[in-house]
C-alpha cells in the first residue's frame, strides 16, 4: 500500500513540473515580408514621350476697355499627374511576384519624388503663360495640352530579395500654341475644348499680321516657317559644372511643322542671354558632349526635340539667380533652321 502511495505521488509531481514548462512559440519565417520591410527603392529615370491630347482656346475681349488687361493660366487651370505601377513584380532570378498593397504605396511616394523636379518645371508654366490683351482688342489664346509620359522601373528589395517593377509617371503640361486678334463682337467659348474643329473665326475684315519675333514670353512658341521653336521653363540651379556661382536652365524645344524633313548642324543655331544689366552670356550648345560643328539634327515632318547644352538639360548660362540685380533675362535664337531671329523676355525670380 505505501509503494503505491509512493509511485502515485511520483506520478503526480512529474505531471506537475510538466505543466509549469514554458509552451514554444512558432516565429515568422520572414519578418520583412510578413511587415512590409521594402528597402533600397531605386527609381530609374527616363525623358518623356510627349503627345498633344487636347486644345483649349481663351478668349480675351477688351474691346471697350481704356487699358491693358491680362490673365496668367494659372488663375484657371492645374497641372495633373498620376503614377500606374505594375501589380506584379519581376523577382531576380527569375519568376514573379504579387506587390502588396503597403510596398506598392511607398514605390508611388518614391516615383512622385523621383519626378518632382518635372512636376514643377510643367506647374512653373502656368504663371509663366500670360495672356495681354490691349484696349480695343479681342485677342484669342490657343493653349495646348500635352501628356508627358515617362515609363521605366523601380527596383527594391525585401528580405535580400530583389525586385524590379514597371511603371508609367504621367504629366499633363500647357503649352501657348499660337494667339490672334478678332473682330471686336466676336461670339467665342471660353476654353473650349478643341479636339473637334470650330467654325471658322471671321477675320476678313482685319488686316494680315505676323507674329512678332521679340517680346516673347516663357512658355510661348515662335513659328517661323518650318520650325516652331518653344522656350518652356527655366530651371535655377546651385553651383555646378564650369560655373561657381548659381546658374539656370533654360529647356527649349524644336518641332519641324513642315510636311518633309529637315536638319540643322549643331553649329548653325546660336543661344544667347543678355540680362538686364547688359550683361551677355554665351552658351556651349555647339561643343557639348563630344558633338562637333558638323553633326546634324534630323527631324521628320511632326517630330520635335528638346536641345542640350554644354550641362546635363536644357541650355545652361551663369546667370546667378541669387543676384538681386538681375530682375529678366532676354534669350536670343539666331540662325535655327527658317527662325533667323527671335527672343525671348524671362522674368528672374528670386
């Protein structure tokens, strides 16, 4: 009888200890994946495809006014821009995977960053293009919009694991397509879409006119016979390159309107700046990047082209921006294709 009270209380002791053991816990597996650890985000960069998908047309009658009146784009219209990312990723090493809605927020915030510096040059524009209209006039403003469209990938990993993903980054930027004058009376629409043709404005009674070469504003085109020639933004930029000081960039872009080819060497065309001060700046468009004198711009009839200088985009002069002294600029195109004269007025903000 004692033996089995003895091995009855041995048994329950064991039971005992054994219920006071800590339970193991199972751990994840992959912790960065389960909380959406994606790091080293990499955006690839690219320039635009450009495509015209819509035309607005402003009128701007002041036919019984005493003075000037004016209209920047800005007080009526907004840049938009959207970011479309695959749902799948492509995994190195091969095969795919799905993007889970957290990473695939955080690529989009990267993607936006990586192209805010276009963002504002395209939202720049919209205070840059101004529409005047004198007393007694009737002026009419064509306002192009066009999709910039940048496609290329971002790469990121999670866990080690690397992954790439294709995506598109759209912009819609203004353009001042062309302006005319109007019989005062005239019934027009206010930025009225255009896609469909309009009747036509009568302008028989008005005598014909030319658009003047001088005096021309950021964000306005210049055509002259086979080329129409577009000072779009300008960029201010922190010391770089062969200038010590500050600098801008001016982007400008070409488009052949002829029905055939054309080409110009990139020593024909001549870009200069002179500030307000008189102060004349010469740009290296000619000799930049191992280009010579002799080597051809092509462009088939429709086709345009953004124009680099000496620095990575757009024309660069050693204008300081941070001189107060320097409130505009006037840039100068000479001897570009059919356009044998044209400047541009660039106000400079500080």
């Amino acid at each position: 009888m004692a033996k089995r009270l003895y091995l009855s209380m041995i048994i329950f002791v064991s039971m005992l200890l054994g219920s006071c053991q800590p339970v193991p816990t199972e751990q994840p597996e992959n912790q960065n994946a389960q909380n959406n650890v994606v790091e080293n985000i990499r955006v690839t960069t690219v320039q635009p495809s450009e495509t015209l998908v819509k035309t607005e047309t402003f009128p701007l009658p002041n036919c019984g006014g005493t003075g000037e009146i004016r209209q920047t784009l800005g007080s009526t219209a907004s840049i938009s821009k959207s970011v479309t990312l695959s749902g799948k990723a492509i995994v190195r090493g091969g095969g795919e995977a799905g993007i889970p809605e957290a990473i695939k927020l955080k690529l989009e915030i990267e993607i936006e960053a990586a192209y805010q510096k276009a963002y504002e040059a395209a939202n720049s524009r919209l205070d840059t293009i101004n529409m005047p209209a004198a007393a007694g006039t009737h002026v009419i403003y064509d306002i192009g919009w066009y999709e910039q469209a940048f496609s290329s990938i971002v790469q990121y990993s999670v866990d080690g694991q690397v992954y790439e993903a294709p995506y598109t980054y759209k912009l819609q930027a203004p353009k001042l397509e062309n302006s005319r004058q109007v019989l005062c009376g005239t019934n027009t629409q206010s930025a009225t879409n255009t896609n469909t043709p309009e009747p036509a404005v009568p302008t028989a009674t008005l005598p014909p006119t030319i658009q003047p070469n001088t005096g021309l504003q950021l964000g306005q085109t210049y055509r002259q016979g086979n080329i129409a020639f577009t000072v779009v933004s300008i960029d201010y930029e922190v010391a770089g390159g062969s200038y010590s000081g500050g600098y801008v960039s001016i982007n400008v872009e070409v488009k052949n309107v002829s029905q055939s080819s054309i080409s110009f060497t990139y020593g024909d065309p001549t870009f200069t700046v002179k500030d307000n001060n008189g102060i004349i700046y010469k740009d290296g468009f000619a000799a930049a990047k191992g280009r010579t004198f002799e080597d051809s711009i092509i462009l088939s009839s429709g086709d345009s082209s953004r124009l680099d200088g000496y620095l990575c985009c757009g024309l660069a002069y050693g204008v300081d921006p941070s001189d107060t002294s320097i409130t505009e600029i006037i840039f100068i195109v000479e001897n570009l294709s059919s356009i044998k004269y044209a400047e541009w007025v660039i106000p400079i903000n500080h």
